[in-house]
C-alpha cells in the first residue's frame, strides 16, 4: 500500500516536471525540470524492483547527459532572444496538431494497459542478472551499441582533427 | 514497526557534516600554515578555534543579496543542490558493522550518482549568475567533471571485480585479510586525484581559479549562499575521504583492543581515524601542488588517468579469471 503511494507520489512529480520542462521558455529552467523528472523516474525504477536501472539512471542521464545539455545552453548562451524563438515554438497552432494525434497513441496506450493483468515483473533485479542478461541473450545489442559508440568517437575526432592541426 | 535507527543515524551525520565542516575551514587553515611555515588564524580562542564561530558569524550577518541581473531561482536554488546531494552520499557510508543508513546493493553506484549531481550546483550558479567570470567557471568544472567521473567510476570497477558486489558492505568484508589499497594500487591512484577533480578542490579547482576567474562560479555569491557552496565543497571532501578509507583502506577494520571485556577500540574509531588522516592528506597535496594549467588537466585526465584506468580492469580480470579456472 505504502509502495503504491509512493509510486504515485514519483510518477505525478515525473508527469508535472515533464509539462513544465515542455512549457518553460528559459531553456536553463526546462532543463531542470527535466533533470527533476528523470529523478523521479529512477525512483520508480527503484520502487518496482529495478535498483540498477534506477542507479544508472541517476549516473548516467541525470548526472552525465543532461550535464551535457546544460554545457551546450552555456556555450550557446542564447538569453533574451532564445526564449523570444522559444515563446513563438509554443503557441497553439503549433503544438495542437501533434498534441492531438499523440491523444489519440494515449487512449490506445490506456485500453491495451487495461488488457494486460498483474504486473509486468515480479521481484527485484540485481546488477547480477542484468550483467548477466547483456552478456548472455543480449550481446548483439551489447555489441551494436559499442560500435555506434566508436562511430561516434571516430566522427567527433574527424571533426576536432583541423583543431589539432593547428596546434591549439 | 518503524525503525528509529538509521533516522537518529541521519541526524547525527547532518549535525557532524556541518559541525565537521565548519571545524575542517579553520584545521585545513592551520594545517596549511603549519606545511608553509607560519601560523594560520590563531588569535581567536584556544590555538585560534575560535575563528570557526567568528566567520559563522560574520557569514550569517551578512546581508543576503541577489544580483538584479541574475536568474533568481536558479541563483538560489543552486547552493542547495551540492549540500543536499553530498549529504545524501553519506547514506551509504558503512561507518561500522550495522552503523549505516540503508545498505543497498548499489551502494557504489549511488554514491556516483550522488557525486554527480553535485556538479549542477557550480555549472547552474555559474550560469545563473549572469557574469562572464561566473559563466567560464561553471563551463571549466561542466568539463571537468563530466571527465574525470569517467575515471572515477571505472577505477572503481576493478574493486567491485573482486567484491562481485556492488553493496558497500560487502566490499569491506571483502578486504577481511588483503585491504585493496594494496591490490588496487592503480584504482587507488586513479580514485584519489578523480575524487580531488570531483570536489574541485586545489590542486584541481579551476573552475574557481582566482588568479584568472576572480572567484569562479561563485564569484556572485555571498553571505549564507556563498557558505553553503563551501559547506557543499568540505561535505565532499569527508565524503570522498570516507569512500576511500571504505574502498581502499578496509572501512571500520582495524585491531580491537579488549579490556575488561569491553572494546575501547570499537570499528567506528578506526574508521574515523583513517578518514582523518586522508583529509589531512587531501590538505597536505593542496599545500604541495601548484594548480596546473586548463588543458594539463584535461590530458592528464584522458591521456594518462584513462589509459591508467583501463590497464587496472584488464589486468584485475586477468588476475580473477587466472586464479579462478587454474589454466596457465
């Protein structure tokens, strides 16, 4: 009873932080709220049982890429005229026509929920049977995804090589 | 049934963090003069402790001021976010058998979840602050420590290799006969100067460079604000101080000594010893190194720290998978 509380509790601030992080013209404000509601994301992966899920959550999106982000909106430093653009992306006739066709994902997302009985997963699991799980069954995808990775480290050396070049 | 335990824990670890913080600006002031031959602030009170509650005073008095052009919200809520994040580190610091708030099975892991957070309080005050210099400082550490968390956690990994947990506890029982500062010798190199990186302390506190940036990130801030970022910055010592001593120095293992069939050297002393000598370490190497230059930071970290890093967790698997299957 309590868990489904708290459940509760998590999953509203993850919907409200997600709204606002949507509907803040400063980006640096959108940008704290959406750190605010993957926090509370790793707190529902916490409470149903996924504790690693919820630890890479916090060190990885919330602690590293979002790090990143907010990077970027400083280097940027867009100000006044950034939250100008911004105000024009969210008027009406702008966001009405996806608003509504993702209504319409929303209520075939519900009744499909509906359908389904009892909870996805039962017990918890432990860094153990994840590891075990990416090595195991997985390790194409373990391996696809490193090799994205690569690609992206090749593709950004490309890019910063004519720095290099110059000595700086 | 409700348990008190780990909440009078936490309480105790709130009033000891901020009273060990306070006490630690005016011993790492006197440590420092006494490495550089003078004396440090002794005027006030016994060998000069009473400057502790003088700049209390003079902090709390000052008049809390935020800057017309700043963003207000954030420029506030910034120097919460280290406290409270360095603050929730503790919690699964293993101070003694059964002494610990929650013990989880990704103790390690929440505690660099924990770590990494705290860097949105320099990068959001450095930002929100609305000053050039403020902005560099917050860039500066953004970097830096997006960097040196890498090295940080995978230096980290060699030890839960051999733990084959991720639960603090488990990792000090591990080190029952070997501690790991001996089998771990290059994740203990590379944990340190990570962890200096992290707490962006000197040698490694470019993001508030004074001889380039006037203060950094907070270079905005005053008053209550201003000490909080240091409350944050002295929590993150004593809390990296105490990872090392868990990780790499054996946590609350030491000998007992049994009198009258009472222990006067219960684990929880060890542990405190041990984490009092690595924070006088820690303001041993500020007295000793001179801060090095921006981009010396950045290729130690990913020329020497990484490479360093990966050397550890191959040669530890190695080791492990030797050992355990007996080929070779």
């Amino acid at each position: 009873m309590l868990e489904l509380a708290l459940f509760y509790i998590a999953a509203s601030v993850a919907l409200f932080a997600t709204v606002l992080a949507m509907t803040r013209t400063k980006a640096v404000h959108a940008l704290i709220y959406l750190i605010v509601s993957l926090l509370a994301i790793a707190v529902i992966f916490f409470l149903i049982g996924a504790p690693f899920a919820a630890a890479l959550e916090i060190v990885i999106y919330a602690g590293a890429i979002m790090v990143l982000f907010v990077f970027v909106i400083m280097m940027l430093n867009l100000g006044e005229k950034g939250d100008a653009r911004e105000r024009q992306l969210l008027q009406p006739h702008i966001w009405l026509g996806p608003a509504i066709l993702s209504l319409v994902l929303l209520v075939e997302l519900l009744y499909l929920i509906s359908t389904v009985e009892g909870p996805a997963s039962s017990g918890s699991v432990s860094p153990k049977d994840v590891g075990l799980a990416l090595f195991g069954p997985y390790v194409i995808a373990v391996e696809i995804a490193s090799m994205l990775l690569l690609s992206g480290l090749v593709g950004s050396y490309h890019l910063g090589r004519r720095f290099l070049d110059r000595g700086l | 049934m409700f348990e008190w335990g780990p909440v009078i824990l936490a309480l105790a670890i709130l009033m000891f963090g901020v009273a060990g913080a306070a006490i630690l600006t005016w011993w790492e002031r006197r440590l420092l003069g006494f490495w550089q031959d003078r004396y440090g602030p002794n005027r006030i009170g016994p060998f000069g402790a009473g400057q502790v509650i003088a700049d209390m005073i003079k902090l709390l008095l000052k008049d809390d001021w935020v800057p017309p052009f700043a963003d207000r919200m954030v420029f506030i809520f910034a120097p919460t976010a280290i406290v409270v994040a360095m603050m929730m580190g503790f919690a699964v610091v293993p101070f003694s058998p059964g002494v610990q708030i929650i013990d989880v099975n990704i103790g390690l892991l929440f505690f660099l979840g924990m770590t990494s957070l705290a860097v949105y309080s320099v990068l959001l005050g450095g930002l929100a602050s609305n000053n050039k210099y403020a902005l560099l400082g917050g860039l500066r550490s953004a970097s830096q420590m997006v960097s040196y968390e890498v090295f940080m956690g995978l230096s980290l990994m060699g030890i839960v290799m051999m733990t084959g947990s991720f639960s603090l506890v488990e990792i000090v029982k591990a080190q029952e006969d070997v501690w790991f500062c001996f089998s771990q010798v290059l994740g203990l190199f590379v944990f340190v100067i990570a962890g200096i990186a992290e707490s962006h302390r000197l040698p490694f506190d470019l993001p508030e460079a004074e001889h380039e940036l006037t203060a950094g990130f907070h270079t905005e801030y005053g008053g209550m604000k201003f000490a909080m970022f240091m409350l944050g910055e002295y929590l993150g010592l004593m809390l990296i101080a105490a990872m090392i001593v868990t990780l790499f120095f054996g946590g609350w293992m030491g000998p007992s000594l049994v009198i009258f069939g009472i222990n006067w050297l219960p684990p929880v002393t060890w542990f405190i010893v041990k984490t009092i000598f690595v924070i006088n370490f820690f303001v041993l190497l500020r007295a000793a190194i001179p801060r090095p230059r921006y981009d010396q930071l950045m290729s130690l970290g990913w020329k020497i720290m990484l490479p360093i890093t990966l050397l550890n967790l191959v040669i530890t698997g190695a080791v492990l998978l030797w050992s355990q299957e007996g080929v070779l």
